[in-house]
C-alpha cells in the first residue's frame, strides 16, 4: 500500500511556496510505503485560480457616483438597468455597463455599453478569454465579429453618457461638440485602430475644413 501526502508548506521547484504561492509553482508530495521502505518526490499541478470577471453599471446613487453590481436571474438573463445600491434593487437607466476583473492584482475596467444583455455576453466571454491566457491558451479574435472590438461610435455615445453624470450641460454641449467632428473626420471605425495618423487627420480636418483658429486646434 502506497501512502500520499500533500505537503501544507508547497514544495515548488523555485523554493517554499507558504500558504499563498505563485500560479505557476508545481508542488511535490511525499509517497512512500507504511514500512517507510522508501521516499519519492511526486509532482502535483496546483489548479490555477480562476480569473473572476465581475459585471457593474455606473449610476449616480443618493451619496456619489457608484460602480454597482448587475442584477442577473437565476436563470442567467440579466435585469436591464436594475442595479444593487446598498444591498436592494434599484432601476438606473442612466450610465453605461462596466466589466472589471484584476490582472496582477490591478483592478482593469471596461465599458461594454448600455445594452445589459449585450453587457452579460462580453462578460462571459472575457471570463472565457481570461481564464484560457491564464492557462496559455492564445484565443483567434474574431476580426468583425468579436465582442470584444469597440466601435467608435459607440464609445463616444457611453463617454457622453458618463460624462452627463459629473459635468455641466455647457461642458457637456462643448464635448459634444467636439467629438462629433472627431468622429465627422475620422474614417476608422473601431477605437483599436486609431493611430496617430487619425488625430493629425483631425487637426487638419478642424484647421481647413471647419476653419477654427490654430489656438483652438
């Protein structure tokens, strides 16, 4: 009869893991007979933690503006624009949807827009995404079709939506404004692509076209 016996410290290649050791650390066991006739190192992977993607809108609540938690079914469907604000339920149509996870213990966000079901799918597609890197598993993007590439348009539409919650209306027309011949000027579609190239683009589009003064520029 053969004994195994996991080793609480995590023996790892590079040294004593502790209780809290890197993702890639290999740990060993102790196997050996009951006679204690012998003594053999057995490597055992330690599953990898699971990247948790996390699913919030941003609203204005009574005290501040808030990250708050999606409020999803049980039976995976999402309730548009009901959020939890202090534990209970409340409907915020207003701001756009948000995934966050943590990548080397930094806190990443994401807007994903305001469509709440559209929201779940990236959601549960970043996770898979995440959780497959993590594995190193390099994922084929879906060069139109991807969730995960962002039009433009759509983007400014959730930067002003945003931005109505912490502006004033004349700072918001002003951004308005300007974003609208950003996009009148720039030919690429998806906020990916942009390069350099587009904002002299730009530059020149408001300096010719739209006849603004340099200082403006």
């Amino acid at each position: 009869m053969v004994e195994t016996i996991r080793l609480e410290s995590g023996h790892t290649l590079t040294g004593i893991g502790g209780s809290n050791p890197p993702l890639s650390a290999r740990y060993f066991c102790y196997s050996g007979t009951y006679e204690g006739s012998y003594r053999t190192l057995v490597p055992v992977e330690e599953p990898l933690r699971k990247v948790k993607v996390n699913l919030t809108k941003y609203v204005a609540t009574e005290a501040w503006l808030r990250y708050c938690p999606a409020v999803i079914t049980q039976n995976g469907r999402i309730k548009q624009d009901i959020v939890v604000v202090n534990g209970k339920e409340e409907r915020h149509p207003e701001g756009a949807y948000y995934l966050d996870w943590r990548t080397n213990g930094v806190r990443v966000r994401l807007s994903v827009g305001k469509n709440g079901q559209d929201a779940l799918t990236q959601r549960d597609r970043k996770t898979f995404e995440l959780n497959a890197a993590n594995r190193g598993v390099v994922l084929q993007s879906e060069q139109n079709n991807s969730p995960t590439d962002h039009s433009l348009t759509a983007a400014v539409a959730d930067f002003l939506d945003d931005t109505k919650l912490t502006k004033k209306p004349k700072t918001v027309a002003a951004y308005t404004t300007a974003l609208n011949y950003f996009l009148e000027s720039c030919s690429t579609r998806r906020v990916e692509d942009i390069e350099r190239k587009d904002l002299l683009k730009f530059s020149a589009f408001l300096r010719d076209e739209k006849e603004l003064h340099p200082r403006s520029v």
